[in-house]
C-alpha cells in the first residue's frame, strides 16, 4: 500500500521502518481483501494518506487527532473531523465550529473542509485510516493503531514544541506517546453531542495560537470563511 498510496517524502522518511513491518503489509492484505469482497472501504484509496500529504512532517506544528473516518458516503477526505465540500456539516464539527465562534468570534462556516488549517500545519489524523461504510470503527483493530501510534511516538521524538489537541478519552489514551517535556497537550471532552456541552469554553484554539506565538511560530488561521 505505501507503494501503491503516495504518501508525502517527508513522512515517507520519517515512518520508512514502518511500511516494511508485517502488520503493515497485513493492513494492506485486509484492505485488498475486503475491497474483493465488494466492500466498499472510505476514505477512497488516494485520500487514506491524505492528512500526510496535505501536513508534511517539516510543517505540523498542531496535531488534532480523532478516532476512525466517518462512515457515510462522501463524507471521509483523509482529515479528521473533516468533510469535503458540499457534504453537511456532522454534528461533532459543528460543535468545534460554536467553540471556534465562542472563542475568537469567528464566523460560523457553512463548510465542513478543514484543508485550510491542514495546510498552515494542523496535522488532522485519525488513529485508524480507513472504515467500512456504515460501521463505525469496523477498521478499529485491523493494525492502523499501531501505526498512528508510531506516528505520533516519531513526531513526539523528532520534533519540539507541537500542540497537541486531545478531545475525549480515546485522544487522551495516547498521551503516553507524548513526551510532555517537549510538547503542549490541550484536553477537553469531545465535541460529539453525546458528550454533552462539556467541549465548550476548552478555548483551545485561542490557546494553541498562544503556545505558537510564546515560541516564535505564526498563529493559525482559523478562519475557514473565504
């Protein structure tokens, strides 16, 4: 698959142990498996890497890290929390869009595509990086963990000063990646309706921007509004 799926030089460099494992070739394996089956797998195939190729590893500065892909057609792009354009808005995105507005007053946006952030470094992954349609974390337990786990080990290890942003337990499991000496972690519960109103007023956008600018970094710009 690493072979097949472009995947930015950068992290290709960064993760090239990884692609040779056996766990990863039997990632691969199931996938190719599954689609002969008539299964239809999401994110499609170009964009499983998607949130690599559009963060390379020289340019995150924030990771913002959710679960699984969303499992509806059309919806999953390769970001988390993201959808492309013209797809609604879920119901977990449109809570980070209230906080985002609570926070620093920004405008509401009517779209779900969150590139923008992802290109200024907001590396947006997801702990697996693919989904069977219409079963959510059908993919939890076929090897994508432990490499997202080696991911966030090697940007933990390789870089200083990353912002990491962990909404709900799931995200916060994987501190004990994170060498806090080094690195900024921000939690909060997440922003699905089903954790209640507990995401708002976690101001982390603001925050993030704060802990960039006290280390000579350029805030983001979290305004998705043309």
């Amino acid at each position: 698959m690493a072979n097949e799926v472009q995947i930015e030089d950068s992290w290709k460099q960064a993760l090239s142990d990884e692609f040779g494992k056996p766990y990863f070739q039997e990632i691969r394996s199931f996938l190719k498996s599954e689609i002969k089956k008539g299964k239809t797998i999401y994110p499609p195939g170009p964009l499983i890497f998607n949130a690599f190729n559009t963060t390379p590893f020289d340019k995150v500065r924030v990771v913002i890290l959710g679960q699984d892909p969303y499992h509806g057609p059309g919806q999953a792009m390769g970001l988390s929390f993201s959808v492309p354009v013209g797809v609604r808005r879920p119901p977990s995105l449109v809570n980070i869009y209230k906080e985002l507005n609570n926070d620093l007053q920004i405008p509401i946006a009517e779209e779900g595509d969150l590139t923008k952030w992802a290109e200024q470094g907001v590396f947006l992954l997801n702990a697996m990086l693919t989904v069977e349609k219409g079963r959510a974390a059908s993919h939890k337990k076929i090897g994508w963990q432990t490499f997202t786990d080696a991911v966030i080990r090697t940007l933990s290890e390789r870089k200083e000063g990353l912002v990491f942003l962990l909404w709900g337990r799931f995200a916060q499991g994987k501190i004990p990646l994170i060498d806090q000496l080094k690195h900024h972690v921000l939690q909060s519960a997440h922003p699905s309706p089903l954790a209640g109103n507990r995401f708002f007023n976690n101001h982390h956008f603001s925050r993030t921007n704060e802990l960039l600018l006290q280390q000579g970094y350029p805030p983001i710009d979290w305004n998705l509004n043309d």
